[in-house]
C-alpha cells in the first residue's frame, strides 16, 4: 500500500476549503467585473457552503456503498470541470451555478475522505489520520486563501479559479496514483444519521456550532471591503492578511484545544467567546477612528483569528458531551453545521453591508458568537435537568415498595 494516500487525500480537503473561502479574496474584483454588489458577489461563498452542507449528509448516505476510488474520480472531475468553466464565466448567473456544481462535487468526495482515513489508517491510528486529513481544511486558510488572493490581484479574479481547476486536476491525479481500493462502508440510513436532531440539547449544540462559525465567516468573507474602506487594503496586502491570520488560527485551534481538556470545554468556551467579543468591540471603535495604518491594525487581526479558531474545538468537546453515545452521528452532523454557518454568514453580512456599510459587520459577528454562548449554556441545562430526571427515575424504579 502505498504510503503517500493520507498527503493525497489532506491535499483534497486543502482544495475544497481553498475553493470555497477564495473568494473572499477576489470578492471587490467579482462584483466589480460581473457589474453586481459587493454582497451579491459574497453570496458565491454562501451558495457553495449552503450546497455543501445540504448534499454532504445525504451524499455520505447514498455513496456509501460505491467503490471509493471511482467516486473519487468522477467527482474530483466534476469539480475540475466547474472551476475551468467558471474561469470562463461571463455572467453573475453563470459563476453561481458552477459554484454549486463545485460544491456538490465537493460533498460527495469529502465524507468519503473522512471514511478511508479512517478505515486505511494503521490500528490504533484513526483519529490521528483522521485529524490529519480535517487539518487541510485549516491549513487553506494558510497557503491557499492567500496564494488564491494574490494570484487573483496580480491576473485577475478568473485565475483564481482557474488556480482552482488546477488544484482539483492535481488531486484527482493525487488520489488515482496513490489511494488503494478501500472497502466501501455500510450504508446508514439517513433516518438513523439525523437521530440526534431529535434531542433538544443536541440540537441547541449544533445550533451553537452554526452560530460560531456564523459569526466568524461573518467577517471573513468580506474582509476585503472591510479592511479597504478601514485602512486602504488592497489585494496584494489581503493576501499577507490572510497567510498571517491563517498562522494565528492554526495556533489558536491548538490553544482551544489544549484549553477544553485542561479548564474544561464550558471555560474554554467562555474564554473564546469573550476575546472574540472584545476584539469585535476594539474593531467597531476602530472604524470611528478610520482611517487607520494596516500595521497598527494587525494585532487585532491576529488576536481575532486566534480567538476564532480557539471556539470551535471546545464547542466540539461540549456536543460530544450532550449527544452521548449519539456521538459519531453527531459529528456527521458537525460538518454540515459548519458549512450552515459559512452560507449563513456570507448570507447575513451581505445584508448588513447593505444597510449599515462594513463597519456594521464587528457587531453582527460579536452577536452571533453570544448567541452561540448562550445556546451552549441552555444546552447544557438542559442536558442536566434530563440526566437528573433519569436519575430520579431510576431510584424510583428500584426503590422498595412499602407494604
């Protein structure tokens, strides 16, 4: 077997994430040259993320049982050919289709990732193969988002995807060259996937988990106009912005983490969650004083991109925690709460750019994340008050009964 498949299929997650948040860093070049507004152009973000999290669960579900190196292929083509075409796009209709074309594409190939990392990964090993192939997802805020930026700035907003079709080119060559035929996993019905949707405390957490990311893609995804009408940005700095927060999120993501197992997820959470807030505080005060160097802008910068990546881990441990042994399916469900929050994101700060201008978007992202907060809190009050009425029914169950 060979040993390079988990670089192939980390390589495959890295392009996906890369395609979607891209365009946050063409999105002025998009509306402009497709004679639309900047929140229209922001919906590119929220059509692929949307069309992502509705397909993956059902996508897990119906490919489940098809060999995994032929879906691969024909979905890895899929993606090629919508971003080649969407290179080409002359019109806003035109680029928003072959975004959702690119996102379906996506949605059958990342489930099954997660499935061979899984079943191919040495005994004792999963969850660190696993966790190896979600770092692409990170680590595209790191190189790709960037280099996506920059190479849009610098020829145009249609090589960025056609840098796109090429990643997606190099990894279907990637998977074909490397992967090995993995068994195919039994297929779950999507009845018994969606069960812990109905538990309210699960559901509270995975409403939580949309708002988290709500909140952050909130910003993220127009920071363009954000920190051009704030400090003069232009691409070419966009993209440094970009690596270096990409940095600070991967840093904060392993702080988060190590925060949920040393406090406890409730602390790390509410430690998050605040920093998060006093940032966006520091960021609204920042754009009443505009304009402002961009130099003197970058500690907020980094202090906002660990705080965001710092939340989602102790969100994480927290909704292990309320679904129980619903777990597994929980996290199946984790991932679309995710992509939920990205659409909703790019959603919401559309609208608020349109009414109140950029600066509007620190408060929105800073309410999102209290929201978050407090669903997390009423799902664990629920969570208790369930367990204590179990336990009082237990003991009142094998109580003695007096004569």
């Amino acid at each position: 077997m060979s040993r390079a498949w988990p670089a192939a299929l980390v390589f495959t997650t890295f392009t996906f994430a890369t395609d979607d948040y891209v365009v946050a860093g063409v999105l002025p070049e998009i509306a402009a040259a497709l004679r639309v507004s900047e929140a229209a152009a922001g919906q590119l973000v929220t059509a692929f993320s949307l069309a992502f999290a509705l397909a993956a669960p059902v996508a897990s579900v119906v490919t489940a049982t098809w060999p995994r190196r032929r879906l691969m292929f024909w979905a890895l083509l899929v993606f090629t050919g919508a971003n080649g075409v969407a290179a080409l796009a002359t019109s806003y209709a035109a680029l928003m289709g072959l975004r959702v074309l690119a996102a379906l594409a996506a949605a059958a190939v990342v489930p099954a990732a997660y499935a061979i990392a899984t079943s191919l990964a040495p005994e004792g090993r999963q969850g660190r193969y696993l966790a190896l192939v979600m770092g692409g997802l990170t680590g595209s805020l790191v190189l790709g988002v960037p280099i996506g930026t920059w190479v849009g700035g610098a020829y145009g907003w249609q090589a960025t995807f056609a840098l796109g079709a090429l990643m997606g080119l190099i990894s279907l060559v990637a998977v074909m060259a490397t992967l090995p035929d993995a068994p195919a996993q039994p297929a779950m019905p999507i009845r018994a996937r969606l069960a812990p949707l109905g538990r309210a405390p699960v559901l509270a957490g995975l409403f939580g988990v949309t708002a988290i990311v709500l909140g952050s893609m909130m910003l993220m995804t127009y920071l363009a106009p954000f920190l051009r009408d704030l400090a003069g940005t232009g691409p070419a700095e966009l993209g440094a912005v970009f690596a270096v927060a990409g940095v600070a999120g991967l840093a904060g993501g392993q702080l988060g983490g190590r925060a949920a197992d040393r406090w406890g997820a409730d602390r790390a959470l509410l430690a998050g969650v605040t920093a998060f807030t006093v940032v966006m505080a520091a960021f609204v005060a920042c754009w009443l004083l505009r304009p402002l160097p961009l130099l003197g802008l970058l500690p907020l910068l980094l202090v906002w991109a660990v705080a965001s990546w710092w939340i989602p881990p102790p969100a994480q441990a927290r909704l292990l925690a309320l679904a129980g042994e619903a777990g597994p399916q929980a996290l199946a469900l984790n991932s679309s709460a995710v992509y939920v929050g990205v659409s909703a994101g790019g959603a919401l700060g559309g609208l608020l750019i349109e009414g109140y201008g950029p600066g509007a978007l620190p408060v929105g992202a800073a309410v999102a994340e209290l929201v978050a907060l407090l669903s997390f809190w009423w799902a664990s009050r629920q969570s208790q008050a369930a367990g204590s009425a179990a336990s009082e029914r237990t003991r009142s169950g094998s109580a003695p009964v007096a004569t």
